[in-house]
C-alpha cells in the first residue's frame, strides 16, 4: 500500500463509504492512483460485492457518500458482476487492496 | 425574466417528450430479452437523451437563474453547494443529499458500458424514479417563482 498516491485520511474515507455502502466484500484501488510515477489522475475503484443486488443503487450512495469526504473529483466506480470484461481483468490483475470485509 | 421564462418553457417541452418514454417504460417489465429489440432501446435511449438535459438544465440554469431573480443570490460565480443549501433552506429541494444522488445518477446514465444490460436495467429503474424526482422538483420551483411574482 505504501506505493498508492492517496493520503491516509483519503483511504479512510474511501473504506468507510466502502463498508457503509456494500458493508462486505474487496474493494480495489487500481489505474494510475497506483503508479507513483505519475500525478493527479482520477481515483479508479473496483469492488467486487459479496451480495450483488442494487448494486447501481449502492454505487450511487457510495459515490455522494465519499464525496461528502473527499470534496468534488473525478472517482469511477467498477463493479464485479460477474462479466469478464477487459476492465474486470485489469482491475483484478493490477489493483491494490483497500479493504476486505 | 423573460429568460427565465423561456428555460422554464423549455423545460416543459422536454418533461412532455419525456413523459411519453416515461410511461412506455414504467408499462414495461425490463429485462435482456426485452433489449433484444431495438425499437426498445430507442425508447430507452429517448428516455436518457430527454432525462439528462432536463437535469443539466435545472441545475445548471433554472436553480442559479431562479435564485437570482428571487434576490436570493448575487453573483453569478456562487458555488453550488450554497445554491443548493438555499434551495433547501426555502424547501425547493428535499435535500442536498438528493440532489447529489440524482447528479451522481446522471454521470454514471452518462457513462455507463452499453453491452451491461443488467447495469443497464438498474440504471433505467433508477432513472425512472429520478424523473419523478425532478419533474416534483421542477414544479416545486415553479410555483414558488410563481408565488413570488417572477414568472409573468
């Protein structure tokens, strides 16, 4: 975790809308919030939820919820449905996990 | 004024055009063999075509220009969180809270992947409540500007 560009007080925030919202199941960090090397860029999350129903619901109230914390930026949220796709595999080879619940 | 008037005008066109995919959608029982056929996606994609300038519009300018010529506001460049927090304070919008749903609801109707249907039909369900949600808020708007004299 100590490569991730988010200051502590942000992953907190991002944890605790994480279990508030889905309450359990891994939620992701991935994209180039994970590349010291680089700079800014939006926070990319994936989550793969242990219970899958309302899941845009839930996105939503995880989305405000954060930005209530956070202040307005750019956060896109990938949800594990099962699918397979291209996003799912690259979040899941290339993410850092934030939580596990 | 007569501006004012002109986008609250519009915003009447578009909830008609709305309405009309509204109900063709609310009669339906979505699901991914219904989106098999692309007549129905038309219908859906009339929907959110109608649904996200009616949020864009109201956000953008129907609350700043109302609240302006309210005499709530002063200055154009006001942040939205203090356009939003005097709309709840005159009980135009239920609550901030709502507002931000239905604006993190627009981003994502905006952004979603085509080919996840599943997505997809939970977003239209979500949609189809939010439309309730603006069509109430717009007419909340609506008659208190007209309550206030600055609709004619």
């Amino acid at each position: 975790m100590t490569s991730i560009r988010l200051k502590n007080k942000e992953i907190s925030i991002i944890v605790n809308s994480f279990i508030n919202t889905f309450q359990h199941g891994e939620l992701y960090l991935f994209g180039s919030r994970t590349d010291a090397s680089r700079r800014g860029g939006d926070i990319d999350l994936y989550i793969t939820p242990f219970s899958k129903t309302e899941l845009s619901r839930k996105k939503i109230d995880f989305l405000v919820n954060m930005k209530k914390g956070l202040g307005e930026q750019k956060i896109d949220v990938v949800i594990d449905r099962n699918y397979n796709r291209e996003i799912d595999k690259i979040a899941k080879d290339t993410g850092v996990l934030l939580c596990r619940n | 004024m007569q501006e004012l008037k002109a986008v609250f005008e519009s915003l009447e066109q578009l909830f008609e055009s709305c309405n009309i995919d509204y109900n063709a959608l609310k009669a339906q029982c979505l699901s991914k063999e219904w989106f098999d056929n692309y007549e129905n996606q038309r219908i859906v994609n009339s929907f959110l075509f109608n649904y996200i300038k009616i949020q864009d519009k109201i956000g953008a300018k129907i609350f700043k220009m109302s609240l302006f010529e309210l005499k709530e506001i002063n200055d154009w460049s006001i942040p939205m969180i203090d356009i939003l927090h005097t709309l709840e304070k005159l009980g135009i919008i239920d609550s901030i809270d709502e507002w931000d749903k239905l604006r993190e609801l627009r981003n994502v109707l905006a952004h979603e992947y085509p080919a996840d249907i599943e997505d997809r039909i939970e977003n239209i369900a979500l949609a189809l409540d939010g439309f309730e949600k603006l069509k109430n808020q717009f007419l909340k708007i609506k008659k208190y500007c007209a309550s206030k004299n600055i609709l004619l």
